[in-house]
C-alpha cells in the first residue's frame, strides 16, 4: 500500500490525534466518508434521485 508499513501508519495516526484533538475525530472519518461516497456517486454516474427510484422499483417486488 503506496510502500508505507504498520509503523509509518501509526505514526500519522499519532500525529493526527495530536493535531485535531480526539474529538475531531469522528467528524473528520465521516466528512472522509461523505466525500468517497459523493466520489463514487460521481464517478459512476449515479444520482440520488435514480438511487431513490431504484430503491422503489425493488420494494415494490
């Protein structure tokens, strides 16, 4: 993964949580989490509103 070990990753961890504190957080992983999502949406040409109809269509079989 991008030639960086165990080691190297809790060391970027270590100085994450110094820098924004352990309440920021989660707020970062889910604004991370959003922003993928809305990339893959984005990349795959899907809408919310196709998403929506989808989800209909198979409910209602």
């Amino acid at each position: 993964m991008f030639g960086i070990g165990m080691s190297e990753l809790v060391i970027i961890l270590i100085i994450v949580l110094i820098i924004f504190g352990a309440g920021k957080l989660p707020e970062i992983g889910k604004g991370l989490g959003k922003g993928i999502k809305n990339f893959k949406q984005a990349v795959t040409g899907q809408d919310d509103e196709e998403g929506a109809k989808k989800k209909e269509l198979d409910a209602k079989d």
